[in-house]
C-alpha cells in the first residue's frame, strides 16, 4: 500500500477532510489531493504534521514505503545543497567582481565586468526561487536550521567529497567565518590597506560576529 492511500484512509477513518488536513499541514487542498493521489510525496515536516493530526507515528504512515521516501528526501537534499552552495558562489563572485570594477583602469573593462555581475546576479535569482520553496516548505529560517536540516536528510557515504560536506555542514559558522575573513581581507589588499593590525582587527571582528550569530540563532530557536 502506498503512503498515499494511508493518508487518505486514516483521513476519512478520522472523518476529516482534506481541508482540515491541509491547515493542519500548513499547505494547500490541491497538495493534500496530490499526497492522495500519490502523485506527490509529503516531506518530513508534513510527514510529522499528519501523524499529529491522525495521533498515529510517521513509521505507520509510511510503512514498506520508507526505503523509497528516504531515498526521496536524500535526493531533495543533494538538490537543495547544490542549490544553497551555488547561492554561495554567486555571493563571492559578485563580492570579488565589485572588487575588480572599483580597480578597473578603463570603462571596456568595467563594461565587462558590469556583463559578469549581472550575469551571476540573474544565476543567484534563478537560484534563489527553489531555495525558498524548499525553505518554506520544510520551515528552515536560520543557517543551523538548514545545515541540521541536510545533516538529517542526506544519507551517509564514505565518499571523501560527502565526509568534507558533512564537515563544512557541522561547522558551518566557523566556515562562514573564513569565508568572512578571506573577503575582508581581500578587499584590504585591495585598497593598499592590509597591514598586520588590520588583518587581526578583521579576523576579531569576524569571529565575534560569528560568535553572535551562533547564539542568536540558538535564541531564535527556542
């Protein structure tokens, strides 16, 4: 039997329609038909959402059909992450490309690099519209909630490749905080301005505002 079915026989078991279940779930009428029909899967969240509305566990919702949502939420997950690292590309590449046009010694080469910025800028829109559809739909609001997110979702490989993205994931303040310092300190040398003092005044500066965000999202969280 396909999850689908379970649905809607312990919908109609509990005399429920599927409005009712739709705002339990926080989506759509047409979603909860589409779950029905098995046309569509539900993700985790709403996986949860259901069992709490019918008071059952999500193991007997998805039953023999957990092998195939599993591997369906692992290759969501590899999108998703391939989708918030190239939104990170994009942000580094605009970040050096403004770098370059404030140093550019003729209006050919500004014009060029204007071409690359809006190029990039049209990739990170294009990038942006599934982020937040995946987002919304799985209830992800900080940085920690998606790297735990994917941390949860993807299913573990030896591969190195996967060993270095659960690590990046695991600390993905600290990364974000050498991203930080390597883009300040950049921009320094840059401008002629890079000297010991303010490599560490950067660095600190980095790292404290690291600091901060971690807890903030930890308090955001609660």
């Amino acid at each position: 039997m396909e999850i689908g079915t379970r649905i809607r026989e312990h919908r109609q078991a509990n005399g429920m329609k599927q409005e009712a279940l739709a705002a339990a779930c926080k989506v759509s009428r047409q979603t909860v038909s589409n779950w029905e029909r098995n046309k569509t899967l539900p993700d985790i969240a709403s996986l949860k959402a259901i069992a709490t509305a019918f008071d059952t566990s999500v193991d007997a919702l998805i039953g023999d059909d957990a092998p195939h949502i599993i591997e369906r939420f692992d290759a969501d997950s590899r999108r998703f992450l391939a989708i918030f690292f190239l939104m990170q590309v994009c942000w580094v590449s605009s970040y050096l490309l403004g770098l370059f046009a404030a140093n550019a010694p003729n209006h050919e080469e500004e014009l060029s690099i204007a071409v690359a910025e809006a190029f990039v800028l049209g990739i990170w829109i294009m990038s942006f519209i599934p982020y937040l559809r995946y987002t919304r739909r799985n209830g992800l609001k900080t940085i920690g909630d998606i790297s735990a997110h994917l941390l949860e979702h993807m299913q573990q490989e030896k591969s190195l490749g996967m060993r270095l993205t659960r690590s990046i994931l695991s600390h993905i303040y600290v990364w974000n905080c050498l991203l930080c310092d390597a883009m300040m300190l950049i921009a320094l040398a840059g401008a002629g301005w890079l000297t010991p003092l303010s490599a560490i005044i950067t660095i600190a500066a980095s790292s404290l505002i690291a600091v901060i965000g971690r807890h903030a999202d930890r308090w955001f969280n609660r």
